[in-house]
C-alpha cells in the first residue's frame, strides 16, 4: 500500500484518488472488458502522464483484476493483451479517443483548490448514487 505524504496536497490527492475508485466501482459493477465483477478504474492514460486526465471519467475504464493486469502488461508478448488497448478504442469510439488524446496534453495547475475542487465534486456524484 502507498504511503499518504503528510502534507496538505498529497493528502487531498489521495482523498481525491480514493473517491475517484469508489464512485468508479459503485457505478460499474461489472468489468467493461469481459464483465467479470470490477476490480477499479484503470487510467487509459495514466496519472504520471497527464494531470488534466486524472480525474476525468472518460479517462477511466472499469475493470476485473485479470484485465487491468492486460493493461498494465500491454507491451508483454501476450496477443491477447495487446488487443485489450484496441478494443478499448474500438468499443468507446474514435471520438473518444480523439478526446483522450486532445486532452492528454493540456496543462493543469494540481494545486490543493485542485484536488479539494474533484473531492467536493466526486463526493457529490458518490452521494446521487
């Protein structure tokens, strides 16, 4: 398990990341994948490479403990785990992923109003469930 860091922001993060997982796997019960029951909300693309998609829904695809290990081993030898970032395209869409990829590389100032604005918002959202 990771270590929370002590001071105000990293706290807010984690808080932030705690609620994004929960509202996540409240909604979608299942894997988006193959529809097994969800393990949590795989970043498309991860946190370390774009700060604006952290947070952003679209950026999150459910998923059972056997597919976000496909994820996360996208470039093993594995055909089949190769196939799982396609078909995540294909079955979301060219529009999204033109957004995704539109997205990815804006700017975002990840200050503590930052992470308390999407604690304050996916609390809400955890709460109209």
């Amino acid at each position: 398990m990771r270590k929370v860091g002590k001071n105000p922001k990293s706290k807010a993060q984690h808080e932030a990341d705690k609620l994004l997982q929960q509202y996540l796997t409240k909604k979608n019960p299942r894997c988006e994948c193959c529809g097994s029951p969800v393990y949590c909300g795989h970043h498309f693309i991860e946190k370390s490479k774009s700060n604006i998609l952290r947070y952003d829904l679209e950026n999150l695809i459910p998923v059972c403990l056997s597919c976000h290990s496909k994820f996360h081993n996208q470039f093993g030898f594995s055909y089949l785990t190769y196939n799982i970032i396609a078909d995540t395209i294909k079955r979301r869409g060219q529009k999204w992923h033109k957004y995704i990829e539109q997205t990815r590389h804006k700017i975002v100032k990840t200050d503590l109003d930052w992470y308390n604005s999407h604690i304050q918002r996916l609390t809400k959202l955890i709460n109209g469930l």
